[in-house]
C-alpha cells in the first residue's frame, strides 16, 4: 500500500527479540530479532499524476538520489555484519523449548535461510526427520575445562579397557563423539600418547607414595617374548599395610635389548629396585626355576630370601610322574588330535552342541592341552571325558565326520579309560595349585601345609591288594609313587639338619591357622624354625628399643595392668620371651579363617610377632602376578597390534594393572 504522500510505506516493525540491536536499525529481520536500515523499494516516490499514469517517472532530485545511494551502502554494510553475527548468535542463543511443536519465534530462531524456510514451511518443517532436526539443533561451544576432562576420560577408558590408542583416528569413534558430545574435538593418537604417558607418570607418582608407606615389601619377577620377538621382565610388588590389608602393586614391565643371562636379568632387577627406592624394604623375590633367573635373583644380595614358585614346582613334579606313565601320555596326544579338530572344525562343533543337548549334558567346549599352560592337561581330559558320549557320536556320524578322520581320531576303550582312571589323581595337584595362585589371601604359609596333605592324604599308598590292580591302576600308582618322590625332593620336605629353615617355613610358624608347624617332618625341624622366629623376635625387640628411646616414652599402664598382669607389662616393659610364650600357647585356628584378621585384633596384644607377621606373610608363594602381567601384555600386542613399541607396551600395561589408581585419579570410583 502507498502512504498518501506518495512514499511506499514500509512494513510495520516487528517486536525486538535477542540478539544485535543498533539505533539506527529499523526493520526487523526474521529470525534473529534484529533491525535492518529502512530504504525505499524504489528508486523514486510513486506518483498519482497523469505523467505516472502513463507510465512516465519524474526525474529524482539530486539530494534524494545522495540519500537512496546512502542508505543502499549502509544496507550492505548491514548485510555484511549479519552474516558473521547470525552464524554466531546460531551458536549463542539455545533453541526455546517448544521448538519443534510451535511453528511460532522458536522455529524462526534457527537463523538465515533455514529460519524464513521454516517460518513458511508450517506442518512440514515440524515433521521433519530426527536427522534434520539434530542437524538444525544449535552446538554450544565446549569449554577448554570440558575438553580436558573428556580427553582424560577417553585416556583412562584406553587405558581400563585395553583399546588400541589408534582408536581416536577411526571413524566410529569420531561419529560417535560427534553424537555424544558434538563440539569436542578428538584428539589425534599421537596427542592420546602423550595424554597416555602423562596418565602413566601421575599414577606412577601414586603408586611411590602408596610404596613409602610401606615398612617391608616382596617382590614377584618373571621374563617373556612377545609375539613381535620383543623380550619383557616384570616386577610386582605385594605388601600388607598398617591396616592388614593385602595390596599387590604391578611397578614395571620392561623391554630388555640384552639376552636373558643371569647377569643381565640381574642388573635388570637391581636397576628396578633402586628405581622404586626398594633397596632395604625388599623381603623376598619370587620366580620361577629357570637357571637364568634363580642365577639372577642370587646376585641380589639386599633381599633376604630367593622363593621359588610353588605353582612350578608343582607342575615339574607332575611332569615327572607323567613320565613314568607312557599309556596315558600315548591316550594324551590323541586326545590333543580330538580336541583339535573340534576347535577347526566348525560343522563338528555344532554337532557336538546338538549331542550334548540330546544327551541331557550341558554345553561344554572342548579344553586344549598346552605345555606352558599350568593344570590344562587336567583340564582337557575332564572335558573330554564328560563329554565322551556325545564326542564319539559325532565322530561316528559320516554327515559330520569322515571315515578316514574316524579311523585317525576314535579313541579306543583303553585310552579312555586311562584318562578316567588319572583324574582323581590329577585333580589334588590342580586345587592345590589353584589355591597357592590366589592374589587376595596369604598364601606364602600356606605351601608345605598343602604339599604334606598331598603326600599323607591323596597320595598316600596302600600296599594292599597289590595282585588285584588293573593296567590303568597300575599306572596310576606309579604316577603316585613318583609324584610324591619328586614333592618330597623338590620342596624339601624331608628333615635336614643342615638346611637352612625357608620362608614358608617361618610364614608357617606366623600363621595363626599353620603355628603348630604339623607339616614338618621332626619335631628336630619345628624346633629349628621357632629358634628362628625368635632370633627375629629379638633383633625386632631391639630395633623397638631404639625407636622408643628416640621418641616418646611408653604410656604408664593402669592400676588394673598391674593387679592383672604384673609390675612388668604395667610399665609397658614386657619382654619379647613372654610374648612369645604366650602366642605359642594361642589355639590354632580353622584353616579357613583369615589370618590377617587374626592379627588385626591381636596386634596390640603381640606387636613383635604382629610386625614380623607383616613383613613374612606378605610373600606371594607364586610368581603368578608376573603372569597375570604377561597375559594383559599378550592380550595388548595383539596380531593386528604388534608394532608396538616396548615403551608403550609398558605404559599400558601398567595401567591397566594399576587401573585402581588410574579410575581414583579420574574421579570414576
């Protein structure tokens, strides 16, 4: 419409909403709430004469066409500033909460184009895909605090859950932060390696303060080669605290360039040691029976005792009565073959599945031998035993398997029944082994009480009804015979006047469940171990002494100290002879309890025994921590991944061992 002196008039002001606002703007712009610069849609006023009737146009003043061209500059000087200040208020300003469902200011926010589409569209923008709405929904900018904690989280998550640090250059990764949080920008891997690193350095500082507080610490140590031919050590740590609390620590696995001689693992191990500051805490350093690694820990010479791994020893000595009994070894490497081609073959296994079911059995896989596996050769023959029905239905099936594969693979009646007959004695060996590999229970006293059970009680010999045994029971005797030889020699159960009492030995005598020392073969040789224990008691007693002289004086006991317990022990000055008197009188307890917290309420009552039972119980009877350590390196250089670097390696895999610290320090525990 056209005003009455000829000027189009222009269209009425919209209200002001959020956004930029300039006093000499005067039209609103849709969407943002902002004011553009009125100007004339023509270049001249309309008018009604005659001349415009027939279709002429005066010619504009001077001074009019200055203005028309004015205010054409300032408009594209407007549109200009739009575009920068749209694209930001799009990022500014959050959508209403009724976008979506009104057609109304809150659809129209959206900006620019998208925001006058979506003003005319009506029903059809509301009905959009959820794409195209997530698309549209504004991204509020991340602050650089947020960044952070998320990249920390991304760290730890690599680090807990073993992921490659690659993961942050794949593209499901990317899409998926996108989703989770859109404005964060991924880091690249090499960022994420040094995230990792810096991760590793802070939980590597937890972990020393957690060792200071430490008065004795034992020590585990193993070697391994990884599938990329990279040779490793590890070292772990184990330690009960003030609180009688059983804390075991992974502080380094190492890449060696060196071969694995005993020199070189020795330097290793002293190089480590005065790396934690360990020198003069180190009670013990378990490891296996490796000639390298025995030479090596010999040469440490600021550890007190050189454990070897129970858990191997135990697996020499069924090596040994192995050897004597060649039908099972023979009946063994057949059902290898057996297990095998199960595991290749893929139309065998589901018919093993479907006979299980059909036999009423529960479905089961098939357990392969592996020489450096402790306790699979148990494990495989009672698979395969309980799983014998149907195992040999499948192998008769021609559907499934071949004839030529039934006639290379059937086992016959003897072997099967070799492999029975040795389960009952396989299975001592398998619990006890079991049960000295545990990480959350003493298990150092617990050795040579297991080791007398195996010989006075699973495999104790009956020399009765000698003509009536069977081939299969005749071996399993030998294995018996030979078994219990070699448990005997190699964890020195017999008496030695001359051997020097071991740790086990002494953690036995600490033990509230073992201190009656029944596993020992004289009482000549339980006596030798309580003369050590009290040649301990006295050298702590003295250590005691001279701390209590450099600090403060006892506390002076009470009236009630002195009626009950005499003039002595009221004046806080009770020898460690009566000390020791009377925990030798203590009742043993069940070999169930804990003896940990035995201790933790009998400390105060016993505190020169209490401080050696800290210091002796802690010794793990196996290098199975090592091991552990090994499995989490093995399952971190995958095939696809063997290009780690050592150092690397390293890196997670103490943090994933420590991965305790590394949630605590990430505030997700």
């Amino acid at each position: 419409m056209c005003s009455t002196k000829g000027d189009l008039a222009p269209p009425a002001p919209r209200p002001p909403g959020r956004g930029i606002r300039c006093t000499w703007l005067s039209k609103p712009v849709f969407g943002l709430g902002v004011t553009a610069p009125t100007y004339p849609y023509r270049c001249c006023p309309r008018s009604t004469s005659t001349a415009s009737r027939e279709g002429t146009m005066p010619s504009p003043s001077p001074t009019r066409c200055f203005d028309l061209r004015m205010k054409s500059i300032e408009y594209f000087l407007f549109m200009f500033c739009f575009t920068d200040r749209a694209s930001r208020y799009r990022q500014e300003v959050p959508d209403d909460p009724g976008e979506g469902t009104s057609s109304g200011p809150s659809d129209r926010r959206r900006g620019g184009a998208d925001g006058l589409r979506a003003s005319g569209s009506g029903d059809r923008s509301r009905s959009g895909s959820p794409a195209t709405k997530r698309a549209r929904a504004n991204v509020r900018p991340m602050s650089h605090e947020r960044q952070e904690v998320v990249t920390q989280a991304i760290a730890g998550l690599i680090a807990a859950c073993q992921l490659p640090i690659s993961i942050v250059d794949s593209e499901g990764f990317t899409n998926f932060m996108k989703v989770l949080e859109p404005s964060y920008k991924v880091p690249c891997a090499t960022t994420m390696r040094k995230r990792l690193h810096e991760l590793f350095c802070q939980v590597r500082e937890n972990v020393q303060v957690a060792l200071n507080e430490l008065d004795f610490i034992s020590l585990t140590t193993d070697c391994w080669t990884s599938r990329a031919l990279d040779s490793y050590i590890s070292l772990t740590a184990q330690a009960i605290t003030k609180t009688w609390e059983l804390r075991r620590y992974t502080l380094c696995t190492e890449g060696m360039d060196v071969n694995h001689s005993g020199d070189n693992l020795a330097l290793a191990l002293i190089d480590m040691c005065h790396e934690w500051d360990l020198e003069g805490r180190a009670t013990s350093i378990t490891r296996d029976n490796a000639t390298n690694i025995v030479n090596a820990v010999n040469q440490v010479d600021f550890v007190e005792f050189n454990v070897s791994c129970a858990a191997h020893l135990l697996q020499l000595c069924v090596n040994d009565g192995l050897k004597k009994n060649k039908p099972f070894m023979d009946a063994c490497k057949k059902a290898k073959k057996v297990v095998a081609h199960f595991h290749h073959s893929t139309k065998a296994t589901t018919a093993l599945e479907a006979a299980q079911v059909t036999a009423g059995l529960k479905e089961a896989k098939l357990v392969q031998s592996c020489s450096t596996r402790w306790d699979s050769t148990y494990l495989m023959c009672k698979s395969l035993t309980e799983s014998r029905a149907p195992v040999c239905a499948v192998l008769s099936d021609r559907n499934v398997t071949t004839a030529k594969q039934s006639r290379t693979l059937q086992m016959s009646a003897e072997e099967w029944a070799e492999l029975e007959a040795m389960l009952p004695a396989l299975k001592p060996l398998q619990v006890a082994t079991t049960v000295l590999c545990a990480d959350d229970k003493v298990t150092v006293s617990t050795v040579r009480p297991v080791v007398r059970s195996l010989l006075d009680v699973h495999f104790k010999l009956d020399d009765e009804g000698l003509l009536e045994l069977d081939p299969c029971e005749e071996h399993v005797r030998d294995f018996k015979v030979e078994v219990s030889r070699s448990l005997t020699e190699r964890f020195n159960m017999d008496a030695s006047a001359v051997r020097p009492v071991e740790v086990q030995q002494l953690a036995a005598f600490l033990d509230p469940r073992y201190k009656d020392l029944r596993a020992e073969p004289s009482p000549a040789e339980a006596e030798k171990i309580r003369d050590l224990a009290k040649q301990k008691m006295a050298g702590e007693a003295a250590v005691a002494v001279d701390q209590d002289a450099e600090g403060e004086a006892p506390a002076a006991g009470s009236g009630l100290d002195f009626l009950f317990c005499g003039e002595a022990e009221a004046a806080g000055a009770r020898t460690w002879q009566a000390e020791y008197a009377e925990y030798v009188a203590e009742p043993q307890i069940s070999h169930n309890q804990c003896p940990l917290t035995w201790w933790k309420t009998r400390q105060k009552r016993y505190p020169t025994l209490a401080r050696l039972a800290r210091r002796y119980l802690a010794v793990p009877a196996t290098s199975a921590s090592s091991e552990r350590d090994f499995s989490t390196a093995g399952n971190t250089v995958r095939p696809n991944r063997s290009c780690l670097l050592p150092e690397n390696v390293s890196i997670l895999v103490f943090l994933f061992q420590n991965r305790n610290f590394v949630l605590k320090l990430l505030g997700m525990t």
